[in-house]
C-alpha cells in the first residue's frame, strides 16, 4: 500500500526530532531513510508503525489516516497492520522457528490448518524450509534475521519497517542478506521502508533514497541519480566517499562552469541540477574517488589535469585506493578500479577528470 506523509513534525518537549516532514511512499517500494545519528529517521519510521505520536501532521496508509494530529486521531500500532523487524531481532529463544514465526497469527487466533500452511510459506520465502522444529537459539545471526523477517510478513502487512536489522551481521553475510533482502521484499510485494546510517547498504536496497539531516529531508532520488548528481555538498559527503573542494567559479564553458579552487587548481565541471552558477560565486567541487584516472606524470598541469605524488596505496581485490598529494600539497583520494597499471608510493602520477563528474555545488546548499 502507498503511504502518505503531511507536515509531519515530532518533538520532546523543546527539542523538535522531526520537522514539517512530506513524502509519499508508492505501493511496493522500497525505501530507504539514510542519514546520520540524531536526524529523526527512526523517528519518522516508528511515527508511521505507531510507536510514535506527532506533535502536528497526518499520515495516511492505503487511504487510511492512521495518524492526524489535528483530530487527536492516532491508531494504536497493532491496529496499523504493519510488520517491523529490529536492530535486536528480539527472537523468544525458548520457542521454535516455526513458534517464533507463527505467534502473531497464534494470538490472533487464525486456525491451526492455515496458520501452518502460512508459516511454511514464509519459511520457504526466505530461506529457511526445513528448519521450522529448530530451537531458535540454536540459530546463527543470519538465520535468526530471516526468522524476524518471517515473523513479519506472516501476517501479511500493508507495510514493513525495518530499522538497520543487518547491522549486527559480519561484512560478507550483511551483503549476501542485502540482496536476499531486496529478492524477498519484490517477492512480497510489501511497501518497505528500510532505516539505515550504511550509504552502501542504502545504494544496494532502495528503488528510492531519502537522506535526512537535522528532521528534514535533504534529497529524495533514486540511487544512481542521487550519488551521480547530489544536491548539496551535505549529501555528497555523506553518500560514500568524495573529495570536497572549495572554490569561487572563474569561467562559464560548454555545459558547465570553470572553478578555480581555494588551493590554486583548477577544474571544469558541471552542475547536477543544471543551474549553472555566475561568474564570482562561491562554490563547491566535488569529486568521487572512481572518477580520478591517475596516469604516469606527464605534461603540464592544467584544468582536470593534476600533478602529484602517490603517497600510500592499498589493493582491494576489486579496486586500488591510493592517496595522492597534488603539488600543492592537498591531498586527493583516489579509488582505481581498473586496476591496469600499479602505481607504488613515491610514483609521480598525473590525476585526470572527466568533467561530466565533476559536481560543482552551491555553498549555500
């Protein structure tokens, strides 16, 4: 089911965690709320499954208001019809697998002949057939994520919530849950709004990112959009690493802008909303670290063209992240992932960027 949220605002007191928040959610989406601690994700996440009451504000769900601050209307959490998943994944370890999953439908007194055939399909869906008569802490931290999931979309919701629930994984099974994740969400067909501080959890889940900063949000895009084309230099630095640089636009060139930069570079770029910013403006550049091709040293420096020395390389597997320090001792990031040529520390190298990556940003923004 689609959701709706108008004017949303939440506070403690004086302190306000949530302010004047809009956004509609469409039916099957997957959503992800990424910001930093203290920006009022979670916040918003457990104002839409009732565990939070706004101080002003509406949110509809299917076309049901569930919450309207104006009417002193706020429906209790087990009348929402909405699954959560937790951090903790708050699994009973004296129940089995198929205990845990079917409780909800138990208390709800749903027969036993379809209780058993829904708990089975669930288990099947992600992942975990066969394992139903296990005792629950008997479990690894994957399957017991899987098991949470599965206690929520038993029950069949309108929506699910789920509140960073891999971050208690290790690296390597966090990222094959993601994509199981991501396969079970469209199999459901469940609208999911996923609440995260992981940029590359966020890239690798959400149909659409929403990043929030101090209770609002800043940028709302799909991912490639939104870390191709960032609004403001907030949200390129905190979607993934970029190397920011502060300068004052010099030249106005085909499709975009010449920067000369506070520590004497220079550089072409573009703007990713397209407004192109006048001559004299004060701005931001930012540049990611995959789209800096290093070359061996050779010609003069110039706009996109940098001299410097490589002062540290680390290999990856997939990708070789180097530290530069351009000649005029800034220090440029730099992740090659290609790979073709290795450059050891102490190699002069010349660092190359295509301007249609180079993202030149309002300061204001």
């Amino acid at each position: 089911m689609d959701i709706k949220i108008e004017d949303l605002t939440i506070a403690y007191g004086d302190a306000v965690a949530v302010k004047e928040l809009n956004l509609t959610i469409d039916d099957g989406e997957f959503l992800v709320l990424l910001g930093p601690s203290g920006c009022g994700k979670t916040t918003t996440m457990r104002c839409i499954g009732g565990l939070e009451q706004a101080a002003s504000g509406r949110i509809t769900v299917g076309g049901r208001v569930v919450a309207d601050a104006s009417r002193g209307l706020h429906v209790p959490a087990n009348k929402r019809n909405i699954g959560m998943v937790f951090q903790s994944y708050a699994i009973w370890p004296h129940m089995t697998v198929e205990q845990n999953v079917g409780y909800s439908l138990k208390i709800r007194r749903v027969p036993k002949d379809e209780l058993r055939r829904r708990v089975g399909e669930t288990l099947d869906l992600v992942g975990l057939s066969g394992l139903g008569s296990r005792g629950a802490s008997k479990l690894s931290g994957g399957q017991m994520q899987r098991v949470a999931l599965a206690r929520s979309l038993v029950m069949q919701p309108n929506v699910l919530l789920l509140d960073e629930p891999l971050s208690n994984l290790d690296a390597k099974l966090r990222d094959h849950l993601r994509l199981e994740l991501k396969a079970i969400q469209r199999e459901a067909g469940v609208t999911s709004i996923f609440v995260t501080h992981d940029q590359r959890e966020a890239l690798a889940l959400a149909d659409r990112i929403a990043i929030m900063r101090e209770g609002r949000i800043v940028q709302l895009d799909v991912p490639r959009s939104m870390y191709l084309g960032p609004s403001s230099p907030f949200v390129a630095d905190f979607l993934g690493a970029t190397n920011i640089f502060p300068g004052a636009v010099s030249a106005k060139v085909k499709d975009g802008v010449e920067v000369g930069l506070d520590n004497g570079s220079s550089v072409v770029g573009k703007t990713s909303e397209g407004k192109l910013p006048g001559v004299g403006d004060q701005v931001i550049v930012a540049i990611r670290p995959e789209s800096v091709v290093l070359e061996r040293a050779s010609g003069t420096p110039g706009p996109n063209r940098w001299l410097g020395t490589v002062q540290v390389g680390s290999f990856l597997g997939t990708t070789v992240l180097y530290r530069v320090q351009l000649e005029n001792g800034v220090i440029l990031e730099v992740a090659d992932t290609q790979a073709k040529e290795e450059f050891p520390a102490g190699t002069p190298v010349t660092a190359v960027m295509n301007p249609d990556s180079v993202v030149v940003l309002d300061t204001a923004a």
